[in-house]
C-alpha cells in the first residue's frame, strides 16, 4: 500500500469518506454484538501526546486493542521531544518501531514535520489548527440520527478554532451548509481552513440568525487548550453566544446538538440544551471509538474486501 496520512480533513476524498462512514458503521455492529474484529493481530500504535486527553487517549487505546493491536502511550514529558530532540529525529526512531502513529499536539507544523520522514501512517489526533478525526466522529453521529448530511445545515456557534476549521473542510467535501457565528475579533481565518469563498460557509454576526433553520447546532468550549491566559476576557467576549433553549427552538424542528467535549455547562452551552432530548453528545464520544477504528484499518490495510 501506499504509505497515506491523515493531518487534516481534505487528506481523504468523498468516496474514502462514505466508505470510511460504512464501515465505521460495520464495525460499531460487531461491537455491539460481541462479535470479535482483528485485523490488526501485531500491529502496535505509537499515542503522543503534547496536550492531554480523556476521549481521544481512550478511543485509539481502546480500539486498536479491540482490532487485535496494542498501543504505547507516549507524552512529551517522558520522552527525549520535552528535552529539545528534533522531531524528525524522533519520528525516524518511533517509525521504524511500530505500525501507526497517532500525535496530539499543538502546532500542526509539528504533524507535518514527523509524517515528512516517516515510515507509516500518522493520524492527527488533534493539533490548534484542525481536529479531524473529532469531525469525522460528528459526520458519523449525525448520519446514524439522520441520515446523509449532504444538502442539510450546521451552525457552529462560538470560537473559530481547530473544530471550526475542520468543520469548514467538511462542508466542501460532503457539501453541506455551514453557518458560522463567532464574537468580534474571533472570525474564521480562511488561509487556516484552506477554504474560500461562500459556496459552502457563511459567516453571522448574530448566532440565533445562524442557527435559524439548522439541522446541526455545535460549539465547544471557549477557551481552548493554550489560550488559558484569556479565559476571563473570552468569557466577556463569548457571553451572548450559548447555545441555550432559545437558539435550539430556532433551529430545525429536529435538529441535534453536539459538542466535542469537555463542556462547561453554563458557558458555551446551558445544562438544559446538553443534558436534554436533542443532544447526542454522547454518542458523538462513544463514535470516536468506532470512526477511529475504521480509520487505523484503513491506512494500515486498505479497503476491506
């Protein structure tokens, strides 16, 4: 196979995506059902990690051991990158030592720099600039609740950050609306997303406009890891957009609410709109699981026969 990567959402085409979505779907029902997947018996994954994780840790650990494989966790803190070793040089070692590698990190150069020499598939965990396997997670949940999200609306409401940018590539992709809302100084920078234009992305000033009519509300928190020094001035900034009951009954009539978490409950989003019927936030954690598995089986092996 052709040594494949995956940095960002548009590494993968349409086609990979819908069949990526299937089998996701193939895989959660053998899950589901007890019924053993190993594809991957002696395959080991490589986990860095530079910021810290609860769902994105737990679904790679737990899936390639539910593929037949084993993880090694790895964070900066404990290996020779937290004392200035190139990252080159490291990816060179940990290539020729495991099968896959997946990185959290901050700077998505960094991604970048380690897939430039290595020897197999690295997988964005999840960088400042995109998060595209949290996406592919959301495109997942929302298919299993409603159906292809093709011709449908998203609103995103809130920061414009790695989940915005990744969300903003989807769109183009699977071609879909994507309504965007952000606080004044916070909009969507389009050399990070790598998308122009507004075939398939507008931006609103006023979040409950953006909403309006959607089929998917989602945000996140708004201070996102590396930006704790602007919490207070972000809670100013941020204050008119929660999505609370009110943005919700704008929305489409069935209409979903995600986010990726964690959430702050009284911030982005009110406890009423988390914990209520239209949220499927939940789901959309336990599908990182499954989307992540189809993925890692992917690069490693190709199209299932």
């Amino acid at each position: 196979m052709k040594l494949r990567h995956y940095l960002q959402f548009r590494d993968f085409s349409r086609a990979e995506y819908d069949y990526l979505l299937e089998r996701a779907r193939w895989i959660k029902a053998q899950f589901k059902q007890y019924q053993p997947h190993h594809p991957l018996v002696d395959r080991t994954l490589a986990m860095i990690f530079e910021k810290q994780s609860t769902r994105t840790r737990l679904s790679f650990e737990a899936g390639v051991q539910q593929l037949g494989g084993s993880a090694i966790f790895l964070s900066t803190r404990d290996t020779q990158l937290g004392r200035g070793e190139p990252v080159e040089d490291m990816a060179q070692v940990v290539s020729r030592m495991v099968d896959i590698v997946m990185i959290r990190t901050f700077e998505q150069s960094i991604l970048e720099r380690f897939a430039g020499v290595s020897r197999v598939p690295v997988i964005n965990g999840l960088s400042n600039e995109y998060h595209p396997c949290q996406v592919l997670g959301d495109i997942f949940t929302f298919t299993e609740h409603r159906g292809p999200i093709q011709g449908r609306t998203v609103a995103w409401i809130g920061d414009s950050n790695n989940v915005c940018n990744t969300w903003m590539q989807a769109a183009a992709i699977f071609e879909f609306k994507l309504h965007v809302s952000t606080p004044p100084g916070y909009e969507v920078e389009a050399e990070r997303a790598g998308i122009y234009g507004k075939t398939h992305c507008e931006h609103f000033a006023d979040p409950m406009e953006a909403a309006r009519g959607a089929d998917l509300v989602t945000t996140d928190v708004w201070t996102s890891m590396g930006f704790e020094a602007e919490d207070a001035e972000r809670k100013r900034d941020f204050s008119d957009w929660q999505v609370d009951a009110d943005m919700m009954k704008l929305a489409g009539p069935d209409a979903l609410f995600m986010h990726c978490l964690p959430a702050h409950r009284g911030e982005e989003v009110s406890a009423e709109v988390l914990d209520g019927p239209q949220s499927v936030v939940w789901d959309e954690a336990e599908n990182r699981l499954h989307t992540q598995k189809a993925l890692m089986e992917f690069l490693l092996l190709g199209k299932a026969a």
